[in-house]
C-alpha cells in the first residue's frame, strides 16, 4: 500500500521533502540543493533555473554587499549580514531593502517559482491600488509621453518603449517592436547608451530587456541589427563572477599567482547569442540564451517623429 501511495505521489509531481544544509536552500521544483552564493550569480544551478528566476533576482537586493549578502540596520549600526541571518534576527530586527518575500523561501527551506507575498493576511485590495499607482507613476518614463506616439516616452531625443510588463524571446521582441513602428534599440553611441541605462537605474524597473544586438553570424561577430559591429568592452559590457579564477594576462599568467573572479561578458566560447540588459548587472549589456524571456525595448522609427503636431 505504502507503496502504490509513493508512485502515486510520483505520478501527479508531488514533491518529496527535503531538508538541505543550513548554507543551502532547495530548488523549486527539484530535489537539489544548492548553496546561498550560487543565487542569482547568472548561472542555472538549479536544473529548474529557478535560482536565476528573474522576479526572484529582482526582489534579492543587496545594495552596498556582496550578493550573497544583504544590508542590515539594527541599533543604529549598518553591516551587511548573510541572508538567513537578516531573516532570523529579532528585538530588533534587521532594517533594509531585502524582501520579505525571500524570508518566506528560506523559512520553508525552498525557492519559489514565483515569490509569494510573506504576509498572507495582507488587504489585497490595497496591494493592488499601492501596485496601481505605482504602474500610474511609471507610464510617462516607460510607455507614454506627449511628445511621442502612443507606447513611447522620450529619453534623450528618441522615442522609447520600455514594454517591462510583458516577456518574450528575442525574435518575438523584433516582431512586437514592428506592430509598433519600432524596433529593437541599437546604440548609436556612448552619450545614448549613458542616457538610457541612467533612465532605467533611476526608475528600477525590475525587469531584464532585451535590445538588437546579436551574434548570429561567429565570422562577423556581435552586430547590432542593421549589421553595424557592437563596440566590445567597457562601458557597454557588464562583468561576471567565475569560480574559477580566470587569466587577465596571458603573458604573466604563469607568474601572477593573484586569482581574478571576475570577467568581461561577452564570452569568447558563448553559447548565448542575443543582447540584453541586465538588471542585476545595472542594466550593462551581457550576452543571454536567445530563448529566454525578457522584456523589449522598442525605439520608434515611424513616419512621425517627436514635437509632431499630431501628437
């Protein structure tokens, strides 16, 4: 009987339970375990991704700390503290921008797919309207302007849409810039790309977009659509966190015993295509899975442009 009951469970995906170590927390729809610092660090440990669950990733915020960490406030006093210690501390409890939403998984031992509100009594009646206005406040810096066509607001002298509620694949970004007279942003230069990501960090839409750049082509190499190169480098490209160390210099890699975590995406080996910014990485450029679902930013190239009496 006991066991017909187990392939039953096994049947319908009933997950087992599982208790991980105390530096670890479990995947959320498999039975792994994975530790706190492999969170959000742009790697799928978990075979479900849901470590790098984009909503996940965006509530995790650690300010001033290292990602496996968040900023703390008690008595006056700010540190940065390991993230099942900011849950657990009371009398009183840590003050800081880590939501609670995160408290909730790690008291259950598990990640979510989705994050789940910690109070669960809350009127959610007033959560919708604190979200609603919150929306309201947004659309002229995200999806309406009076100076450009429906769908657009203006940042710098360009006509932009930032669709953050709404993901898709890159391919399907393309299509959904079309329907509205746009396309995928491409950088013109360094002063556009400045003005953009500085509009997105003051707004902090919690979402990853995705823009027209591309390596479809290994010969030519990364190219945004219209095939002119990307610029490669700093100040465009974000950096990444390895565990292993990784060579700076190949002259003086045998000599220098000095290990160097981090590295410039994109990857001479990627096996990610398409453009996007990044919001764990302050919205700098990195290099993601085609695949993968991200919010489109469309710069608008209709027939009428900006100060247009007709809009």
């Amino acid at each position: 009987m006991k066991r017909i009951a187990l392939q039953l469970l096994f049947c319908v995906g009933v997950s087992v339970a599982i208790e991980c170590e105390s530096n670890k927390i479990a995947c959320a729809t498999t039975e792994q375990c994975i530790r706190y610092e492999y969170l959000c660090d742009s790697e799928n440990d978990c075979t479900d991704a849901s470590d790098e669950n984009p909503e996940f990733c965006a509530l995790k915020k650690n300010g001033k700390c290292h990602r496996t960490h968040a900023e703390c406030t008690r008595n006056g006093v700010f540190y940065c503290t390991e993230l099942p210690e900011y849950c657990t501390l009371e009398d009183p409890p840590c003050e800081g921008e880590l939501d609670r939403s995160i408290c909730l998984m790690i008291k259950n031992g598990r990640l979510s797919e989705f994050p789940q509100l910690t109070d669960t009594t809350e009127n959610n009646l007033n959560k919708s309207k604190e979200l609603g206005e919150k929306f309201g406040s947004l659309l002229p810096n995200t999806l309406s302007h009076e100076s450009c066509p429906k769908m657009y607001t203006l940042v710098g002298d360009q006509c932009l849409s930032f669709f953050y509620l709404g993901r898709m694949r890159w391919i399907d970004s393309q299509y959904f810039c079309r329907e509205f007279e746009g396309e995928l942003l491409t950088f013109k230069n360094v002063s556009d790309f400045a003005d953009i990501v500085k509009h997105l960090q003051r707004y902090e839409l919690p979402s990853d977009f995705w823009i027209g750049g591309s390596n479809e082509n290994a010969t030519l190499g990364w190219a945004w659509l219209d095939g002119s190169p990307m610029e490669m480098g700093s100040p465009f490209w974000a950096t990444r966190y390895s565990h292993n160390c990784v060579q700076r210099n190949v002259i003086t890699a045998k000599s220098d015993p000095t290990c160097y975590n981090y590295y410039q995406v994109p990857e001479e080996a990627q096996t990610s295509k398409c453009a996007s910014l990044s919001f764990e990485h302050f919205f700098y450029i990195t290099d993601e899975d085609c695949q993968e679902k991200k919010s489109p930013i469309c710069v608008y190239n209709g027939s009428d442009f900006p100060n247009d009496s007709e809009f």
